[in-house]
C-alpha cells in the first residue's frame, strides 16, 4: 500500500500503472468491514485499486455532523494495508484546500432520483457528492468505481451524473455488511451511545419483518407498519435518557427510477429505504423487497 496526499504524486505513481484496470473506491474514512469489503471487490476485479480517504465538506449540509464525523486516518491506513493481495492498493488522502483549491461553482441537478428520500432532506447533499466523485474520476481515470448499497439513493445518483457526463465507468454496487446483530456498519456508529447501540439492530429486524408482511399486506400497511413500529418502540420498551428512535422517512421505492410505488407489482425491482435519528446519530438502512 502507499498513501498520497497531493494529486499530482498520486497521478505519477498512476503514470506506470497505464494500460491497467484501475478500480476506484471513493470513501470518507472511518473505515470498517463494509469499505473493506469495497476494496476487496474491487482488488479482485482490478489491477490497481485507489481508495480515496476524504471527508468532503461540500456534502454536508448539516454542519454538526461535518464536525462530528469520525476522523480515524491512521487507524485507516492500517486497515487498508492489512488487506491480504498483491496487487497495488494506493490511498489518496487530500486536504480540503489539496481537493478544492478554488472555491467550488459547480451544481448537479439529478430530476426524479433527488426528488425522494435523502434528496429534500438533505439540500446541496447529492450535488456535493457528485462534485467530489467526479473529480475522483478526473484524477484516477477508474474503469470500475465501488459504492455500498447501503447508501442506495447514491448510487443512482452516480449512474445520473454519468449519464451526464458520459464516462465509461461502471458503477459496481456492493452489498451492506452487517454487524452479527443486524445493525447495518457505518462510520457513524461509533457516535451511539452503548444503550442506543444495543437497540438499533431493531431498525433491521423492523425491515426484516416488513419483508416478511410484504407477502400478504399492501405497500402503504407495510410502511405504517415501519414507522409507527419505530417510532412507538420506546413506549413499549421503555429506554433509558428519553432514548427513542425517530424515523424521518420509510419509502417504498422502485429500484431504478426511486418513485415510490403503490403495489407490489409496479416494478420489476423494489427495495425500502430509511432514515432514522438515534440518540442524536442519523441511521440509514435499505432491504430488498423484490
Ligand atoms: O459514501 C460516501 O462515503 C461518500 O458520499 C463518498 C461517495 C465517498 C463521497 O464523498
């Protein structure tokens, strides 16, 4: 493994690599088993693997959560060497002013997939994201590029800017891993306290059983069913320090186009995806319905 913290060094050790298959895994750190598996995959399927390690200011819309989100850069760069190959792993790890000299003018606009879920939540999010990505793309020239399911509506809105932008990257979706206890993994799960952390697996075990009622109860009943397990699971089971979980949305959506959908049968592809606030932390989660 060796690690870059200018583009130019990285762009020179990359200059001997031509003519290889470059895999790209796009991180913000705070890397546990889920961007291990990415970097595996995508050490599998290329010759050079670039991991990006940068936590990108311009896709945070709440500035809180820019301050608070973890920043463990040595502890990553053990965990990235510790990956058993032989091939070539290269870790770029900019500063802000090193990723964005000039201040950034550039928005993206992503129509019906930004319309849902994430997208009027969380205002300028998925246009900060595409602005990173495709200066990782400009940079590192991937063919393949790794993204976690578990960030689901990202990735269409990936596939959206490289409609835009017509770059032959394939965008190779991973799934989430998973705690033993369900809990799906996040950089922000070190923020829960031990009293959340023991509860938020039910976030999981609420989508598996809403997968469970998808054979016999409409789409609306399975979403009631979501919301209202969650948000009334602290009067059932009483918490500690008014701890309770708030979900901010469950949505049953279409795989590819996002909308969401009033029958089981109105799409080919259909998954559920969640936010959840607990104990001050934002919890997002997905399940595959069909
Ligand atoms: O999924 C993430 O961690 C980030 O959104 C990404 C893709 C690394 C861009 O900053």
């Amino acid at each position: 493994m060796k690690s870059f913290n200018t583009i130019a060094s990285l762009q020179a050790e990359l200059a001997q690599h031509s003519g290889r298959q470059i895999g790209l895994v796009p991180t913000m750190g705070a890397l546990h088993e889920g961007h291990l598996s990415l970097i595996s995959r995508a050490v599998a399927e290329n010759d050079v693997v670039v991991v990006s390690i940068f936590v990108n200011p311009i896709q945070f819309n709440n500035k809180e959560d820019l301050q608070k989100y973890p920043r463990t850069v040595d502890a990553d760069l053990e965990k990235i060497a510790a990956v058993k190959t032989s091939k070539e792993v290269l870790v770029l790890v900019p500063s802000v002013e090193e990723m964005y000299p000039e201040p950034v003018n550039e928005t993206y606009h992503f129509g019906q997939v930004e319309e849902v879920m994430e997208g009027p939540r969380r205002p300028g999010h998925f246009s900060g994201v595409a602005v990173v990505v495709r200066r990782l793309f400009d940079i590192v020239h991937p063919q393949r590029a790794y993204f976690g399911e578990k960030d689901f509506q990202q990735i269409a809105i990936i596939r959206n800017l490289l409609s835009q932008i017509h770059y032959p990257i394939e965008i190779v979706p991973c799934p989430i891993v998973r705690a033993d206890d369900g809990l799906a993994l996040s950089s922000r799960n070190v923020r829960l306290s031990a009293e959340a952390r023991a509860i938020a697996p039910t976030i999981y075990d609420t989508l598996q059983q809403a997968v469970e009622m998808s054979q016999y109860e409409d789409v609306e009943d399975v979403i009631e069913y979501v919301m209202s397990t969650l948000s009334s699971f602290h009067e059932v089971t009483p918490q500690p320090n008014g701890l309770k979980f708030e979900p901010e949305y469950f949505e049953i959506v279409d795989d590819t186009t996002l909308q969401p959908i009033a029958r089981w049968d109105d799409a080919k592809g259909v998954v559920g995806c969640i936010a959840v606030w607990l104990d001050g932390v934002r919890l997002i989660d997905m399940v595959r319905f069909r």
